[in-house]
C-alpha cells in the first residue's frame, strides 16, 4: 500500500518513481521481517509447500495416466479399474488445487518479499564516515591532543595512564620510535596534570603476555590490571601524509589495559617539531558501499585486528574512524607490542581483521581498498578509503 502511495505521488509530481530494490533470497528474507510477519510468512510458506506437494502429485498422475493410456490398460482404484479420462480427471483436479493453494499464498508471500527487499536496501545502502583536520602548529596539537585524551581518561574512571612510547613513519617509509616525540606529549600531559601519568619502571616498557587467558602487564615490574577501567595505555603515532614526508597526521591513542581494546583515538594534522602549521586541510573519508560497519555493529560486540597485508597509515585512519565514529571494536595489543616491544600480541577476543590495500587515487589524494576478513571466512569488500590535502594555491 505504502509503495503504491509512494508511486502515485511521484507520478502526480511528474517524475519517475524509483525502481524496486532488487529481490533477496527466501533465507535472507526472515532476516528482515518483524515479528508478525514472520509468523503470516511461515503460514503462507506451509499453505505454498502444501498446494506444491499436491500439484507435483497430480502431475506425477497425470504423466502415469498418459503413459497407460498408450498401452491401453486402466490403473485399479481399490477393487475398480480406473480409466485414463478419470485418471487425467483426477489428476488434473489435483493440480487445480495445488495451484490454488500456491495463488492463495502468493498475495502475501509478494508482499512480505517486497518489504523484506526494501528493509535490505535500506541496511546495505552506501554509508560514508568522514573527518577533517585543521591544521595545527606541532605544539598546539600535541597539547590539544593529550587534553582531550586526559579529560577521556578521567571521565572514563581510569585512575591510572601509563604513556610507553611513540611511533613515526616518514617519507622513508621506516618505522622509527622518536623519543622527542614521547618527551613532547609527556611535558604536554604532566603540564595539565601530573598526577595521572603513571611513571616509566626502571625495566621500561613492553608487552608482557598474560597466563592462561589473563590480562597482558605493560612492563615485567608491572601486576596486570585486574579488571576493565582501572588501568589505561597510551601512544603516539605519526604518519607523512605528503610527498617531501614533512606534513602528517598525529595520532594519540588511549587504551584500556586490562580488555586491550581501543577505547579513545585524537588525531591532528601537523608537522613534526615545527612552530607553525602546515598549509591547507586534511581530511579522510570511508565509503562503506554496502553499510558493512553499521551492520557489522549492530550483530554484537566485535573486535577487529589488521591483516599483515595492510597499509599502516590506512591502518591508522581505520583505527582512528572505528573507534571515533563506529560501535567497532579495535585490539590494542598489536599497536602495544609495536610500540613498547614485547609480546607476542594476543588475537584473544579478535573476530576480524581489517585490511587496507593502497588503491589508485588523483594527485593529493592518498586511497586505499578496504575489505573486512572475519576469522575463518573469506573477505568482504567493504570499499575505498581516501586521504585528500587541500593546499591553498599560494602555499603549492
């Protein structure tokens, strides 16, 4: 009723109503059904099988009559002999009534069809997460940056924050650990507050496994968490985003010790150690062709890895998008082993990984094809990710 309404009124405006979504599948039609439906499509489905049977056994009749009929010999119904004309009768009633049970359904079976098509477009419909970044002198987003995480920290409940280390990746492509940068976001931190950053053991930080199932411990000198929101990790990274490997995106990650599972992402577009802030805007944009991620957090409580294979700056965007926008979980201890040292990263609680391919994009663009791998199953395509740099003409 509602489709047709929505016709007539596009009519009356004259234009072209849009085409139907395409048909699904009966098994993936339930998905999408409510509770009512669901119980007039298993009636209609019961009513359809039924009128099937039935046709398929006059049929079977009809062909066993014909086939008697050229040798000229009647089949018996009980003590009677029965003749081909009854038979091909009987036969044809069968079918008559068959098929009259499958039109009877079929009203509501269309119906049902059309509303679960729709509801599937809707789910699976192109989705798009974004974000833009101002640029900042490197001082500014540093500062920025370990307040906002702070305040997260705090308002979350942790008591405790233990900051082990930053990362950079550069125009050389070689990961390296800057302890300049450590040293800037720890000043930038104390400054605000000193009292929540945990001090360095002596032995350092690293990954310390934990036993049989227990929580990881960020240093040998260190007891695990025993329990989520008492104990928090953090870390810097940094990535170039252009060409001469000067500007880039930090990012300052914030961690929960004991689930190692991402719980707080700041990311700024800045330059590494200088006094002003790069030229232009940055921003990153996620088209999810098929709306995997809403759907992906609406099934339950999943938390992603990354694939080997995976690009880290497109690692890093993903990490940032899931834990700034989506319900997606993101395991912590891959980026804690990096980071500190230690290990090996536990994948406990890991149901997928993702995985960022660099992909072809025009000039000031940076983009990558993203596609989900769920834990023993193939991967999903989920769709491009994209970096662009808008650089003022004057600044180029």
């Amino acid at each position: 009723m509602y489709a047709l309404l929505a016709s007539l009124i596009f009519v009356a405006a004259g234009e072209v109503a849009p085409p139907p979504p395409p048909p699904i599948p009966d098994v993936e039609v339930v998905r999408y059904l409510k509770p009512n439906e669901m119980a007039e499509w298993s009636s209609a489905m019961r009513i359809t099988q039924a009128g099937d049977t039935r046709a398929k056994m006059g049929q079977s009749i009809m062909s066993t009559a014909t086939s008697i009929a050229v040798a000229n010999k009647g089949p018996k119904v009980g003590g009677l002999t029965e003749t081909p004309e009854q038979a091909k009768a009987r036969a044809q009633k069968m079918i008559d009534e068959g098929n009259a049970q499958i039109q009877q359904a079929l009203p509501s079976l269309a119906r049902l069809r059309a509303a679960a098509a729709l509801r599937a477009a809707e789910k699976t419909k192109p989705v798009t997460f974004a974000a833009e970044f101002a640029p900042a002198a490197w001082n500014v987003a540093v500062t920025q940056s370990a307040v906002r995480l702070q305040k997260l920290a705090r308002d979350s409940g942790y008591s405790k924050v233990h900051f082990i280390g930053s990362i950079s990746l550069l125009g050389d492509g070689k990961l390296a650990r800057p302890a300049d940068m450590t040293a800037d976001i720890r000043a930038a931190w104390s400054k605000v507050d000193d009292k929540s950053l945990a001090p360095v053991p002596a032995e350092g930080y690293a990954y310390v496994p934990g036993a049989e199932k227990g929580a990881p411990s960020l240093s040998k000198g260190l007891p695990p968490a025993t329990a989520p929101k008492q104990v928090a990790v953090a870390w810097a990274e940094y990535y170039a985003v252009s060409a001469d490997g000067a500007r880039g995106l930090l990012f300052l990650r914030l961690a929960d010790a004991y689930a190692m599972k991402l719980i707080g992402s700041e990311a700024a577009y800045t330059e590494f150690g200088a006094a002003a802030a790069p030229a232009g805007t940055c921003a990153i944009a996620l088209r999810d062709d098929r709306s995997f991620i809403p759907r992906l957090a609406d099934s339950g409580e999943w938390v992603l890895g990354f694939d080997r294979a995976s690009n880290p700056l497109g690692s890093a965007l993903l990490a940032h998008l899931s834990v700034a926008q989506t319900k997606v979980g993101v395991s912590a201890a891959p980026y804690v082993v990096i980071v500190a040292g230690g290990g090996p990263a536990s994948s406990e609680g890991v149901r997928a990984k993702w995985r960022a391919i660099t992909a072809t994009a025009p000039a000031g663009a940076i983009a990558f094809q993203v596609s989900g791998i769920p834990a023993g199953a193939e991967a999903i395509e989920v769709g491009q990710l994209t970096l662009k740099i808008a650089v003022p003409a004057a600044a180029k």
